[in-house]
C-alpha cells in the first residue's frame, strides 16, 4: 500500500468512527441527563419529569449558555503555545529571580 492510499484509508477510517462514535456519545449523555433529571431533581424541586429529547435539548442549552463539551485545549494555549516560553526558558537564574521579583512587586500582596 502506497503512502498516498494508506493516508486516504486513515482519514476514511477515522471518518467513519466519527460518525459512529459522535451520535452514540450524543445518545449516552441525553441519556445520563434524564436520568439524573428524573431521579434528582424531581425529588428536589417537585418538577416534572422530563423525556429524554427534553433531556438532550437541555444538553444543547447547557452546551449555548455555558460553553462546556471541550475537547483538547478548549482554547486555552497550553504553556508550550505561550509566547513568552521562549523568553522564559532562555533566561538564567539570575535573569529569572530579577523578573520574579518585578512582578512581585507590581502584583504582589496589595494591602486593602
């Protein structure tokens, strides 16, 4: 198998789990939230219980307001993506203390 078509199968293969795997995930959490709906929160709350497309609506709305289902960094840079690593790494200790000094000073403890 040539280069060319193993990255092609690689790419259909890793399609195809997607499309397998994405929806079971989307039917496993609806599924985990009107459970725990039905068994928590009607208790608590005295609310009615919830289908399970109530449930998965609920999980979209969450996902809307509150920015969860992140996967891999999510957004934030890990510190090997900031761009003041290189600057830090290629100090000494000496250059290193000089600078941790100054931002303990600009940001230290503020008295109130």
């Amino acid at each position: 198998m040539t280069e060319e078509n193993q990255y092609k199968y690689s790419r259909k293969k890793k399609g195809f789990f997607f499309l397998l795997v994405v929806p079971a995930i989307l039917f496993l959490l609806g599924a985990v939230v009107m459970f725990l709906w039905n068994a928590i929160i009607t208790v608590i709350a005295s609310v009615p219980a919830i289908t399970y497309w109530q449930a998965l609506g609920l999980l979209i709305l969450c996902r809307i307001l509150f920015g969860g289902f992140r996967f891999g960094h999510g957004g934030k840079p890990s510190f090997k993506e900031l761009p003041w690593k290189d600057k830090w790494t290629g100090m000494n200790e000496e250059e290193r203390d000089k600078f941790k000094e100054e931002w303990k000073k600009r940001c230290g403890h503020r008295k109130s």
